[in-house]
C-alpha cells in the first residue's frame, strides 16, 4: 500500500519532549472535530512513563514538518508481555482524505512484527464505514464491539445486597491479593483485564485518577465476592471502569447492587453522568444495564489479524 503523496511515516523507539507535544496537540484537534478520544489510557500512560512501559514504538505520520498522524505500538502494559500488539491510532481531521490512517496502519503492523507480536488488534474508538474500509485494505477484521452506555446521576435507587454481605470501600495492601483472584477468575481468557498481576495493579493505582474511595468491595462468609472499580475522568463523566463477581458466586445477585454502589459512589463525589463500556455480545449485561437507565451512546470496535500473513502492504 503507497503511502500518501506528500505525507512521510517513519517508526520511531519513543517521542521526545516536542514531538510528545505535537501529539497531544494532533488529538486535541481530533477529539474537538469527533467529540470523543481517539487514543486511550493505556497510550497516555506509556508515553507518560516509556521506561516503565513494554516493549512499544511510535509511528509518526508528516506532511512538511507537520504532524497529521500518529500510532502507538505496544506488546504489553510494562507489568506483563504479551504476544498481541495493541495500536492506537489518531490522524488530523483535516488528513482524512488522503489515506493517512491505512498508511499508519500498515506501518504500525510492521513495527508490531519487530516486537515479535503474532497478532494485532486495533481499537477505533467510533467504528463507521470509514474504519471498516481501513482494517479491510490493511489485513483487518471486526472481532468486537463495545457500547459505551450513559445514564444521568444520581439513580435514585439504593442497592439491595444479598444476606450475608458486606460493603466497605478497596483498602490498597491488604486488598491486593483478594482483589486480583477474584479479578483473574472472573476475566480468565480476557484480552485486557485478565491476568493481572500485582505490578499491574499497583500501575493502575499510581494513576492520578486512582481514588480508593470510589472502589467497592463486597464480602461474603468466604472473602472477597465482587467489586465495582470507578473512575472520574478530567471532563467530570464518572465510569465503572471494570466490575467482576467471582465465579463462584455468580446467582447470588451480586452484580445489580455492585453496580448501583458504584454510580452512587460517583454521585457522592459530585458525578451527574456516569458511562461504562460493555462487550456488545454480553446480552445479560447489556439488558442489565438498561434496566438500570442506561442507553448505548457509541460503539467501538475492535480489530484483529494475525502477524504471520505476510506482509501488510
């Protein structure tokens, strides 16, 4: 695949202080023309801190010295390796047109094979027909889509726990191994939040956003039940950033209450909309959370291909 007339890409191991600059000024113009983020937090958090992250590069995209293109390459969150590359991937809004993003794409692809990935997968953040076409002249295919669903603060409801169980919010130390079993058997196979590990916890927890006091935990007579972990994010908007009931007490009629704890959690803290994000295809999760108000707002989608198919252009 040819890349733009006029637009150079090169990979590079890390951004120095300007070009970080230049990105962040590259998405600010893309999330004022979208309404929404094109690179998430796991992007921001390698680039704020490279020397604690996996191994990653970055892929720029120039049209005379100008930046109109970006993409993050990374196997592994710097507690874990793995043998999926993640991409994110941004371009100017006013870059669109000239197949930037397939370009950057295609060589964010490459620099995944040089981290020795056997595959890729590329969340876009507002999936259209637009991105459909990218993944499919790049080796792409959909694999999933989430909805981000919103619902407005307070619920006006109270959760009603099961007999038996307690609520207290996370204390980190004496939390850590209860929280990670339950976590990793409840996401056993996940693709993101299975497998932690407690340096990959303790990176989350560093997070300036990181408040135990918006992290439920529920116990029963056997430890740690459930959990609802939230997050206030810098525009004010209040997310249920991962919530997961041990396996073992699934039935128990856990997962309702976890989940108007912690939209409760966020309206204490002066939260007037909360969102989370839910795999498309989790139909008891989805009817759930409608039940409770909430209404799917966007869809995002992510994108696979296996690394040993040749080459990506």
């Amino acid at each position: 695949m040819p890349h733009p007339t006029t637009v150079a890409i090169r990979t590079v191991a890390s951004l120095d202080r300007a070009q970080l600059e230049d990105v962040r000024g590259l998405h600010a113009a893309a999330v004022a023309a979208d309404g929404h983020e094109s690179l998430g937090d796991a992007v921001w958090r390698d680039l704020a801190d490279p020397a604690s992250a996996g191994p990653h590069a970055e892929v720029v995209a120039t049209d005379r010295d100008r930046l109109v293109g970006f993409a993050h390459v990374a196997t592994g969150d710097g507690a874990r390796a793995t043998s999926k590359a993640e991409i994110g991937l941004v371009v100017h809004p006013d870059a669109r047109d000239r197949e930037v993003a397939a370009a950057l794409l295609a060589t964010a692809v490459d620099a995944a094979r040089a981290q020795h990935a056997t595959s890729a997968i590329w969340w876009r953040v507002g999936a259209d027909d637009g991105s459909d076409g990218v993944a499919t002249r790049t080796g792409f295919r959909a694999s999933r889509d989430l909805h981000r669903m919103e619902v407005l603060l307070p619920l006006g409801q109270e959760p009603r726990w099961p007999d038996g169980v307690d609520v207290r919010t996370f204390v980190p130390g004496r939390d850590d191994d209860g929280w990670l079993a339950v976590n990793n058997a409840a996401f056993a196979g996940h693709p993101e939040q299975g497998g932690w590990t407690h340096a990959t916890l303790e990176r989350r927890m560093r997070e300036p956003w990181f408040d135990p006091k918006g992290f439920v935990v529920a116990f029963d007579e056997r430890g740690l039940a459930g959990f609802c972990w939230t997050k206030i994010h810098a525009d004010g908007v209040g997310e249920i950033y991962v919530i997961g009931v041990d396996p073992s007490r699934q039935g128990r009629g856990l997962g309702r209450p976890l989940v108007v704890a912690g939209l409760q959690s966020l309206a204490a803290r002066g939260v007037t909309t909360g969102m989370l994000y839910v795999d498309a295809a989790n139909d008891a999760a989805v009817s759930l959370y409608r039940s409770l108000g909430f209404r799917t707002v966007r869809v995002d989608r992510a994108y696979e291909r296996d690394l040993h198919d040749g080459a990506s252009r």
